[in-house]
C-alpha cells in the first residue's frame, strides 16, 4: 500500500507531465501551422513568379 503523501505526489506529478504535454502539443501545432504558410513564401524565388 502506498502512502497517501507519496499517492499524492504522483498524482501531481502526473497531472502536471499531462498538462505540459498538453501544451508542447498545442505550440508544435502553432508552429507546424505558421511553417506551412509562412515558410514556403520566404523560400520562393521571386523568377518562379513569372
């Protein structure tokens, strides 16, 4: 059986690994969504254009 401070602490632990995740998710998302429309605008020669 296991303490209910060391319980506790874990559950905190995990708690707070969910909620990190949950943010590095949503900033890999912002970034992969600015990188599909910004990059290819940077890296397009303007001669391609005509």
């Amino acid at each position: 059986m296991q303490h209910p401070i060391a319980r506790r602490a874990v559950q905190t632990i995990v708690r707070e690994h969910q909620q990190l995740s949950a943010v590095v998710n949503g900033m890999t998302r912002l970034v992969e969504s600015l990188y599909i429309r910004e990059y290819p605008e940077q890296v397009h020669h303007p001669k391609e254009a005509r």
